[in-house]
C-alpha cells in the first residue's frame, strides 16, 4: 500500500491511496485544476482513480469532488447527510454510491470502512482503508476522539490524525472568541495535545508511520504539533512521524510488507 496526503489544512484535502492494484482518493477539496497538478506532483493521475469517498461536507473537502467525478468518469462514495450538505457544491456527479455509516465498500482491491466522527456537519466520518495485507486508519476534523473512533484505529499500519491548533495560539490569536470556541468544542477541531493523547493510546508496533494532519496555518506550527507528539509517545520504535503540508503533497509513503 502507497499514500500521500495531496494537501491538508483549511484550504483544502485529499488523500491518495492505492493498493490491491486500485487507488482511491480520500477527500477532494482542492480545485481540478490543482487536484490533477498535485497528483503529477507524486507520479499519478486522477484518470487512475477508481473512487472518490468523502468524510463530510465542508468545502475544504468537497470543493473538487463534483469536477473531477464527471471529469474523469470516477463514481463518488459518501454517506446520506454528506450528499445533502454537499448537494449544491457537487452538482452532478458522474455517479453515486451511498453509503450507510459504518458500512465496508469494495473499490476493486481496496476495502473502505467508514465509521463516525464528532464535527459540526451532517454525518461526518473517518476511514479505515486495507489491501489485505495493511490498513491505514484516516481521522480528522473531529472534536473529539471517542472510544469506537479508537477502536477502528487500532492495529492499523498508517495513521493519520488530526494536529488541528495548539491552545495558546488559537486563545492569543485573531480569531474572534465564538470562532475559538467553535474549533475547541467537541465538534470541532482536535487540538495539538488531544492528537498526542489519542496517538500515545495507539501507539503500538505495527504501526509504521504517523501522520500529523490538518494543521491550521494560523493557530499553529509544525515545530509546536512535533513537540506534542514527541513528548506524549514515549517510546517511537520504528514508527515514522510526518507532518502533512498545506500547500504540497507528501511524497508517496510506501508501507513494508
């Protein structure tokens, strides 16, 4: 199995994943324009593409996903509150595949299981997608880390969780104070320590690589979300951690057998 986030931040994410001889993307929150040059940014194209899945509504996830559907003929899978939210920003997809929370889909060789998250959407969700040889767990925008969310991340072989702000910037920043109190609920954003907290729980040694995600550009440094991480695992074993970026994409992470 082979990833890389594309991009990840308020401005806009998407992950690419593929193994079991089929790739999916995760989230299509950039323009198609800028979807397709980040794809040649890592070696692949979007014509690759044998699923779109989506997490919720929100523009930095779906702002491409409707373009690209009909563009390249790839078949969009989300959950019914996911496609009433995002109904105007989708227009018509090329084709639909509804989902319920929790259900396992089968794009080809990859099998997606969706399961719920806490943010202020319809029926926001996370996934845990395998090849049958390793699973990569994928959790963001979510206020807070509940004990299924736990459980469908454990005994995955990639990570990624959500780094969204460190408290002190978030309080002595520009936000205005209902926008802080928005991303500080439980449906909002995970914030530098709660990240560590769930990821110091998960640690374990299968897994092979962390990937710190959704980092907000204004509340918040890659140096700052490193820090926490570190200081709340005390024992790394051979687990990479990686910071994903705003405006490029990782390069391809490839997990070992």
């Amino acid at each position: 199995m082979r990833f890389s986030l594309l991009g990840s931040g308020s401005k806009g994410n998407a992950v690419y994943i593929e193994g079991g001889g089929s790739a999916i993307l995760i989230d299509a929150g950039f323009s198609g324009k800028e979807l397709e040059m980040r794809m040649q940014g890592i070696e692949r194209s979007l014509a690759g593409v044998a699923g779109i899945f989506l997490t919720h509504e929100h523009d930095d996830h779906i702002c491409g996903a409707g373009v690209v559907s009909r563009r390249y003929k790839i078949p969009l899978h989300a959950n019914a509150g996911t496609l009433r939210g995002g109904e105007r920003r989708l227009g018509r997809p090329h084709k639909v595949h509804e989902f319920a929370t929790g259900d396992e889909i089968l794009c080809g060789g990859l099998k997606v299981r969706s399961f719920p998250v806490s943010h202020d959407t319809l029926d926001p969700v996370g996934f845990i997608v395998s090849d049958g040889r390793h699973r990569l767990g994928y959790c963001t925008d979510t206020g807070k880390v509940t004990h299924l969310i736990e459980r469908r991340l454990g005994g995955c072989e990639a990570l990624i969780v959500e780094f969204n702000h460190n408290l002190d910037m978030l309080r002595n920043g520009p936000y205005p104070l209902p926008l802080q109190q928005r991303v500080r609920s439980v449906t909002g954003h995970l914030s530098n320590e709660q990240g560590a907290e769930a990821l110091a729980r998960l640690i374990a040694d299968h897994l092979q690589v962390a990937v710190l995600a959704h980092l907000s550009e204004t509340n918040n440094t890659p140096a700052l979300a490193r820090g926490a991480a570190l200081a709340a695992v005390a024992e790394w074993g051979d687990t990479a951690l990686v910071i994903a970026e705003q405006h490029r994409p990782l390069e391809l992470i490839e997990l070992r057998l």
